[in-house]
C-alpha cells in the first residue's frame, strides 16, 4: 500500500469517527458536494 492510500485511509477513519460523534459535522460530511473527496478510499 502506498503511503498516500495509508494517509486517506486514516484520514477517512478519523472522519468517520468525528461524524458519529459531532451531529452538525456529520450533516456537511454526508453532502455530496464537499471539497474533501474520500470516495475512492
């Protein structure tokens, strides 16, 4: 694994894990129109 597809994938992790627990992040994480793309993760 490169070390790119590493920091997406921790990126992604801690993302996810900050969704579960801020409601109002999780509302703007979930549109699919933010800058941030994780989607091929």
């Amino acid at each position: 694994m490169k070390g790119t597809e590493q920091f997406k994938q921790t990126i992604k992790a801690y993302l996810d894990e900050r969704a579960k627990a801020d409601e109002l992040f999780a509302k703007s994480y979930a549109k699919e129109n933010k800058t941030i793309r994780l989607t091929d993760v």
